[in-house]
C-alpha cells in the first residue's frame, strides 16, 4: 500500500510545485510536421513571457489566471501571427487554431495549435521574432517532423531567427540509423543488461546434471542453448518495448529498475544454486519481459515522432540485437574454451556470479529504496 | 522464488492502475478563475511602477543612452538577487543599440560585461572590461568586476593585481574585501581572514552597500569553513543571511555547509520547496534525500527537466550544477565527470575542484582529475574538504 502512497503523493505535490514559475531563460517550443496538404504543430509560450510582451495580469495580483488569458485571445494571435512566418516559396499564412495550457519544468505555458496550408513539397522556410525584443536571450526550440518522418530541429535566436529546411532533410534511412545507433549504445552502457546476459549465458557451455553443472561435449550443444536464450530474450523484450512504446502500458522507472536489478540477482544465484527451472530460455524470456520496459524508457527519452514510431522501434531494437550479439561473440567462444579447465566452474561462473549478484543486491536496494549507495 | 513473483506482479498491477501518465495532454481550463502561473513579484520580473515608468521611456526612444542604462542597471540588479536569466536578457535587449558595437561608451561596456560573466563568456566579458580600463585606468568598477570574473577563471595572479588597483582607486573596504578574497585561495587563507575579520569588526563597512556587507560576511564565513572552523562559519553564514536573507548565493553555500555536518533538517527549513532557482533545489532535493522524503523523487525529476530544457538551447552555463545533480542525486558518475571536467575547463573555484575531485572518484577515474590536482597543488589552495579527496584521488 505504501507504494500507493508514494504515488499519490508524488502526484499531488507535483501539481502544487507546478504553479509557481522557475527560473529558466526564456524557450518557446515549436513543433511543426509537415503533412500532404498542410502544415500542422503547436507552439507553446510561457505565460510569463506573454505576461511580459501582453501585460496578461491585469488586475496586478502577480497571478494569472485562464479568464486573464482567454479574453485577450485575439491579441495572442495577433502577436503570434507577426512573430512566426512560414513559407515553402510562396508565403503560407499562419492560423492559431486552438489554445490550450501545458506545464513544463518550468512553469505554466499557452499552448497555440497551428495550422497553414503549405504542402509538403519544397523547402520550408521558418522566420521567428518572437520576444527577442524584449529578452534577447530568448530562444525559439523548434522541431520539424518531415513528410518522410524525420525530425529535423534548430535552435532559433537573435543571432539567427531564420532557418530553411531543404526538402528530404535527414531520411528515412538516415533517421533509421540513427535508432540502431541508440540502441547500440544503450546496450553497451546498460551495465544491467550486460550483466544479465552474461549470468545467464556463463551456465550455457555446461549442462545441468541434477544440481551440478558439466561441459558440453561440443560446441553446437552450448550454441543452441545460446541461441534459444537469445531468441527468448529478444521476444520477449521486443513486445514490452513495442506495448511500451506505443503507450498501450506504462510503468514507473523506479519499478522497472528495481524488477531488472532484481532479475540479475536472482540469475546470478541461479547460477551458484540452482532453484530456477532448468531449461534457461524461459527465465529469459520472463525477465525479458521487464528488460524490455527498461529499454522503452530510454526510447522516451528520444522523443520519437508518432509517424516514424514503427521505423524507430524497429531500428532501436535491431541496435540493441546487434550489441547482445557482440556481447555473445565475445563471451560464448572464450567461455567455450575454458569451460574444461578447473578455473571455470569455481572462479569464473560461481565467483563470477557471486560477483554479479553483489552488484545486483546492490542495485536493487538502491533503486527499490531510492538510495546511493554504489559508483554506478 | 514464487512468492517474490506474486510479490513482483501484484505491484506491477498496482501501478498500471495507480500510476498517472507520464505526460500530461495540454487542456483548456474549465473556470475563468482557475490560477495558472504565479509570477515573480513585480519587483522582482522588472515590473515595478518605476521600472515601467523607465521602460515606457525607454521604448519611446531605445537610444537615449542615460535611460537604457538605468534601465539595464536596474535589470541586472534584478537579475542578481533574484537568480534570473530572464532579467538578464531584459537588459542585453534594453541595450540592443549597442549591443555589437565594437566600442560602445563606458556605462554600456560594464553593463554588457556584467550580462556577458552571467552567460560565462569570459573571454567576450574580459574584453569588454579591458576596454574600458584602457580609457579610464581608475574605474574602480571595472577593475573590480574583472577581478571577480579572474577569481572565477583561475587567473588569480591577475585577480590580485585587480584587487591592488580597486584598492588604489576607490575606499579601501572594498579592496581589502577583494584581496583577502583571492589571498585565501592563494596559501593566506589566515592572513586573509584576520584582515576581512578587522574590516568587519571596525564597521568600516556598514557606510557600504548591503551587497558589499553579505560580500565580506560570506567571505569569511568560506575562508573559516576551509579551515575548519566551522562554529566560526557558521556565526559568519547567518550573519551574512541576517543583511540579506534571499541572497541565493549566500543561500546556497550556507546549505553545503548544512549538508557537510549532515543538517539535512536544517536545509529543508533554510530553502523553501517551491524555491524557482535550480541551485537552490538542487541542494533541497539533496537533504529531502538524506531525509528519505518522499517528495524527493518529484525534485530529481523536476531538475532533470530544467537541466534538460537548458541543453536543448544550448546553454552550458549549468555543468557546475548539473554535474553535482548527475552525482548525488542521478546516479550517472560518468557523466557527471564529464559535466565536472568541461565546467572546470572554464571555472577553477573551490566548488568546481570540489565536484570534479569528487566525480572522479565515484566515476573511478581519479587519473581524470589530475590536471585539477596539479592546479591546486599549484595555487595552494587550503580548504580542509578537498584535502582528503585530494589524498584519494593522488594515492594509486
């Protein structure tokens, strides 16, 4: 019930915190996406920053509320209108569509809804000059979704209140590789991962004789224990990430976290013990399942576009295949070679695992009770 | 094993029910009354009567230089005691007619100065006060901003020079101030504070500026936490805090001190919660942990946003905190080293050897942090925090 708790708490302060403004410099978000017929986006503004360009807090209680906002609608529209242009060589007139309000980390904004009926050909011009009058540390963070799914973003300033996209932009292979490149990289800096892929893998040159281990006799017995681990796992995280990603279930971080440091530990044990069932690719694919949400966390961060969600979900996962097969080409033909001598079961796979589990302990007290207590 | 299963399920189920959605849709507000945003008060997001009296003015005729520079004065004043960039790009806009000119008259070169140290353009900043000190060699005003930003660079040889020249050419408080500041970095730290303890005792300073006053106050309050001398510290912090108590930088390094004894209780209370400055919840958010506070976890989220709306502009104005964020509360040692270094690439005070010294440790690099070894050696630095750091960054 605690977590519960936890939850709702956090919820609720989290509402409190936001109405007070931070201290940030001033950003606009711009986002665009160039569709057949027309150009659509939404552009938010600090309230703030209308404030400071529209005088919004009429009655001088340093507040603003929605009645101060939504009176002045014409007047926003008429600043945003002088202040954005957009053209794909013939001029292409703005039209705020709808307001709305969103919080960002910083405090509340006015969210304009865009629209202009500039089609998808040809280069797209974007001209900006809101606020730099009066803040000229203003910036304008712009984000163009090409028709081809690419998202293309500029920074627009004082200095540079112009920026001309050519058509194509980044491609769609591009864009592609760009993912793969992430989930490389994601892999490869995802010490928990790594970790549990090895614990599972270190067992995979031997074979279970009732609770003692023994080296397989030749290399394809160790090889399709491997690759049915491997087909496990990739399934399995391959679905989590997808229902993940497409937002059919979210779970919190600290959750995941916790549910994958714990995974290690438990495999690690496996590995000194043996209590989990003996054939190995269902345990991967069981926490392959909550891997999985721990890598769509990541794609979050990334921000994809709605458009190019299949290419980027298929470009991340075949990124973190290819680093799960540099990690297996790595370990699997030395772990092979060893697996006779009298180091192997001692030293590399309990002390190995014994290892591992400390670091994983380790990782689950620190996610599950949210403190620091290792380097990394 | 079955039961951590059951255990491990019938969380995951409470969640998907409870947890709310990560982000929020934008949504049009029901009531005409509902509150969106509380803004700064009046005075303090430049809209104070008088300050719009100036601005009207201003906007009437944008190159009438007395009344842009007063403006741009009061802006950055603003800026300053309340820790907002948004100010100060109110007053890099005031003096937009002169804002590229190569030479620009002299009020407007100290006030771009000043905007160019707050954005950590030193280079551009340094300039800039050169400028003006080659027509005027007494501006005592330039010569101590330059002073300042040389103490923020590391350039402590030409710190001392600058701080001579503000003790030649205005009222010796202040020079002294300036010195024993940049003495205490350079192996003086007792003479430093004997000299700063008998300006404040004779009060030459209470005829001074509120900001000269916390200046001195906070500087001692440094020098004796350096040495060690933590009851006296302490006495100095809250002295500095009773002639400002919102001075945020006072603020923040009164909190370390807080956070060093392990005072968390006492952080919570110093800095309120919904404090708009990233520095100051940063330090919070750090006690509110040590607390084991449940609200902690909204605090790490909210600076991780703020940190990351700032790099999606480009600024790389924040690594200093952003690198002790990454540390103490992201868990992410690598990159908090690599946050500590790039900072201590431009900044070399105290607190910038302090993290980088630390983020090599935790990130287990300590052969990263040898340059800022070197630089402390070097100037002979005292500071009783980083002396056992250093110890276990030199040691194999």
């Amino acid at each position: 019930m605690s977590t519960f708790r936890r939850c709702i708490t956090g919820l609720l302060l989290m509402l409190l915190c936001a109405t007070a403004a931070a201290h940030k410099p001033s950003d606009s978000y711009l986002s665009l996406r160039r569709e057949p017929e027309r150009l659509v986006g939404r552009w938010d503004i600090a309230l703030r920053d209308l404030d400071g360009v529209l005088d919004l807090d009429r009655n001088r209680d340093d507040r603003i509320d929605w009645g101060e906002v939504r009176t002045r609608r014409d007047e926003i529209d008429r600043y945003a209108n002088a202040r954005l242009r957009v053209s794909n060589g013939a001029p292409c007139p703005l039209q705020v569509t709808d307001h709305a309000i969103d919080r960002h980390s910083d405090g509340a904004y006015l969210v304009l809804t865009l629209t202009a009926p500039c089609g998808a050909d040809g280069a797209l011009s974007v001209e900006y000059s809101a606020l730099f009058d009066v803040d000229a540390q203003h910036r304008g963070l712009l984000k163009l979704e090409t028709a081809g799914g690419a998202v293309l973003s500029a920074v627009l300033s004082r200095e540079q209140p112009h920026q001309t996209f050519e058509p194509g932009g980044a491609s769609r292979w591009q864009a592609f590789a760009g993912y793969v490149r992430d989930g490389i990289v994601h892999i490869a800096i995802g010490y928990d991962h790594i970790l549990f892929l090895i614990a599972l893998l270190l067992p995979a040159v031997l074979g279970r004789d009732g609770r003692t281990w023994r080296p397989v006799p030749r290399l394809s017995v160790a090889a399709a224990t491997v690759f049915k681990i491997v087909t496990a796992f990739t399934l399995a995280h391959s679905v989590t990430l997808s229902l993940a990603a497409l937002g059919v279930i979210q779970l919190p971080s600290r959750l995941v976290e916790s549910v994958i440091a714990l995974s290690v530990l438990l495999t690690a044990i496996d590995n000194v013990m043996p209590f989990l069932p003996a054939r190995r690719w269902t345990i991967a694919f069981a926490f392959g399942l909550v891997h999985g949400f721990g890598f769509a966390s990541v794609l979050a961060d990334l921000e994809l576009p709605r458009s190019a969600l299949a290419l980027s979900l298929v470009g991340f996962n075949v990124g973190v295949e290819l680093g799960q097969l540099a990690i297996v080409a790595l370990l699997i033909p030395l772990a092979y070679l060893l697996r006779r001598t009298a180091l192997y079961q001692p030293v590399v796979l309990r002390g190995g695992s014994v290892a591992i589990g400390l670091l994983a302990a380790g990782w689950l007290a620190e996610r599950s009770l949210d403190l620091k207590l290792m380097p990394f | 094993m079955s039961r951590s299963f059951v255990s491990a399920v019938a969380i995951v189920a409470c969640a998907l029910t409870f947890m709310p959605r990560a982000h929020a849709e934008p949504y049009r507000p029901a009531r005409d009354s509902e509150v969106l945003e509380t803004l700064p008060r009046m005075s303090e997001r430049g809209a104070s009567p008088a300050v719009r009296a100036l601005r009207e003015l201003h906007a009437r005729d944008p190159s009438n230089l007395d009344v842009a520079v007063r403006l741009a004065q009061t802006q950055i004043s603003a800026a300053r005691a309340a820790a907002d960039p948004r100010l100060s790009g109110q007053a890099q806009a005031t003096l937009a007619v002169w804002w590229t000119q190569e030479s620009p008259p002299i009020p407007v070169l100290l006030l771009r100065a000043a905007i160019r140290q707050n954005r950590h353009e030193f280079d551009a900043a340094k300039a800039d006060l050169e400028r003006v000190i080659a027509q005027q060699p007494a501006q005592a005003q330039a010569w101590l901003d330059l002073a300042s930003l040389q103490q923020a660079t590391g350039d402590l040889a030409g710190a001392a020079h600058s701080c001579s020249q503000v003790y030649e050419s205005t009222n010796n408080a202040i020079g002294t101030v300036c010195r024993a500041g940049v003495d205490a970095l350079t192996g003086r730290s007792v003479e430093a504070y004997a000299a700063l303890e008998q300006t404040v005792a004779q009060q030459r300073l209470t005829t001074q500026p509120a900001g000269v006053q916390t200046w001195a106050l906070t500087l001692l309050a440094e020098i004796a936490e350096r040495l060690g001398r933590n009851d006296d510290a302490e006495r100095w912090y809250r002295q500095s805090l009773a002639v400002d108590p919102s001075d945020s930088y006072v603020l923040a390094a009164y909190a370390d001190f807080l956070l060093d004894r392990a005072r968390a209780n006492d952080v919570v209370a110093l800095i309120a919660a919904d404090t708009a400055i990233d520095g100051l919840l940063l330090r919070r958010v750090q006690a509110e942990r040590a607390l084991g506070a449940p609200t902690a976890q909204a605090g790490i989220e909210t600076l991780a946003a703020r940190f990351d709306a700032l790099r999606e502009r480009g600024d790389r104005v924040h690594r200093r905190e952003e690198s002790r964020f990454r540390l103490a509360l992201a868990q992410q040692p690598a990159a908090a080293l690599e946050l500590a270094l790039e900072n201590w690439a431009v900044q070399k005070e105290p607190l910038d050897a302090r993290i980088a010294l630390e983020a090599a440790l935790a990130a287990n690099r300590p052969e990263a942090a040898a340059d800022v070894v070197r630089w402390i050696r070097a100037s002979k630095l005292q500071d009783v925090r980083l002396a056992p750091l250093l110890q276990r960054v030199a040691a194999p």
